[in-house]
C-alpha cells in the first residue's frame, strides 16, 4: 500500500495521528493555513519538526564541545548517510548518529507528548520514508512527501485554500530558530557552531555530485570538524517530494522569510555568518 492510501485510511478510521511538517513547507503552504487545512483533514495535533532540529543542534554540539577531538559528519540526511554506508563504509564512524535527525527527535517528541498517537512525517525527502522504515522501525513512522500530501488533499477535497480557519491558528508545538534548517549549511548555522570551531575546521556542502569528493577531504586531512552536508543541491528547499516552479533562489527566500518573520536582506546577512561556506 502507498503512504498516501495509507494515511487515508488511517484518516477514514479516524486514527490519532500527529503530524510533523518539516521546516521545508513555505515553498508550497502558507502559514498558518497549513496547520489549519491539516486539522480539517483529521490531524489531532501538528508538530514544527523544528523542535526536534533544536535537540539535533544540542546533542551535536555537546559532542564537538565534550572532545576536543571529535570529527562528525551530520546525519540528518538519510541519503548522505546512505552513501557513506555503501562508498566510505570507513567513515561511518563518524557520522553523528548521536544526535538523532530532526525528523527521529520529532517522532520522539510526539511519543512523549501525545503517545496515543502514531507520526506522520510530511517534508520533501523521498528518502526519509527508508530512515523511517530500515533505521528506525520502533517508532512507528508513515513518512509521505510533499506531493503525496496532495494527493490526500485532494482525495478529500480539500486541495484548495481555506477561506474559512482561524487566523490564529498555531502549531502545537514549533521553534522558530531552526527554521533555516532546509537551506544548506542551515544546522550549522542555527547551532551556532562557529563559536566553538575555527573557520576551517567547518565545512558545508550540498548536492549528490559535491558530496563525494566533500567526504574524501574529510577523510584525507583531520582538520575538518564538522561536515555539514546534504545530498540535494542547496539542501532540503530541492528535495524531489516538492512540486513547485520556483527556482532555487526563490525557494530559499520562502524558507528565510518565515524564519525571519518577513525581514529583508536576511540572506545577505547570512552569507557572512561563515564567511562564504554556504554553497
């Protein structure tokens, strides 16, 4: 069975479900109307999958802080962390699997905070539903991409805007600070990691054809720290479960506009943060 019928009959049963919306949503929903279109739909709660982003962002940098020589590559990205596995099986030691990926963290939210609930994961990566499934069965995860949301919303027709919700409407639970966590270098970035590493023991790098040569540094000089990278070219804002015509620019600008609460210049600002190692 598809995720997408899945979760229509668990929408038909009227099942508790929760559901984690990653923090890639602006490209194709509007705030809060989101949160609203998925309460309509059936959803008991709604969870910014930044709030599971924050314990991602503290258990990493506890463990830059705890050794002094600790060297990892960020984990978030089930397909990165796949490429390890099967091309640099010697690097999977560092990859930093104690800080679970937002997505994990989130499901781990949901279960303390409504356990009488099963996740659903809503976000842009075709490859969380493997992350779901092979690494972490336990937690009982339905992972659907952006499209397959759609397609749901369609089903019951609810695939137009809503005129009708409160504009008050919020998320059950979120955090605004790592709202920037889809744009590459975005962990890095909101955990705020150049105030315990030097420049060049930092490197951020995006896309399926940069991410091998990135681990072969790594892999080839020990100066590098931390290794934020991401299989998708500018991260998560050009995963494959999004449908939309807007270009990469203007997809980054979705993402910081909400992180901002709809402040200009904002990536300007943030090209400076690292010096450039946005890529």
């Amino acid at each position: 069975m598809s995720e997408q019928n899945e979760l229509i009959q668990l929408l038909e049963q009227k099942k508790p479900i929760v559901a984690l919306l990653a923090p890639s949503f602006p490209i194709v929903y509007e705030y809060p109307e989101i949160v609203a279109r998925l309460k309509k739909l059936g959803f008991d709660y709604v969870i910014e999958v930044t709030a599971g982003a924050d314990r991602t962002n503290q258990a990493a940098v506890a463990a830059l802080k705890a050794d002094p020589k600790v060297r990892l590559i960020t984990s978030p990205c089930p397909s990165l962390v796949r490429m390890v596995r099967t091309k640099f099986p010697q690097l999977e030691k560092h990859l930093a699997f104690a800080a679970d990926s937002p997505m994990i963290a989130t499901a781990k939210i949901a279960k303390e905070k409504y356990p009488h609930c099963k996740p659903i994961f809503l976000g842009p990566c075709n490859a969380k539903k493997l992350e779901a499934n092979e690494d972490y069965p336990e937690l009982n995860i339905l992972a659907l991409n952006f499209k397959q949301l759609d397609e749901v919303f369609t089903h019951f027709n609810l695939s137009e805007s809503l005129t009708d919700f409160d504009p008050t409407t919020k998320f059950d639970i979120n955090f605004t600070h790592t709202r920037l966590y889809p744009i590459s270098g975005g962990l890095a970035q909101s955990a705020q990691v150049k105030e315990i590493l030097a420049n060049d023991e930092l490197e951020v790098v995006s896309g399926w054809q940069n991410c091998e040569a990135a681990l072969k540094r790594f892999e080839e000089s020990d100066r590098v720290r931390l290794l934020d990278i991401l299989f998708c070219e500018g991260g998560c804002v050009n995963g494959p479960g999004i449908v939309s015509d807007l270009n990469h620019g203007q997809r980054r600008e979705k993402v910081m506009k909400f992180w901002g609460g709809g402040k200009k210049n904002l990536w300007s600002k943030l090209k400076n943060v690292f010096a450039g190692k946005f890529l």
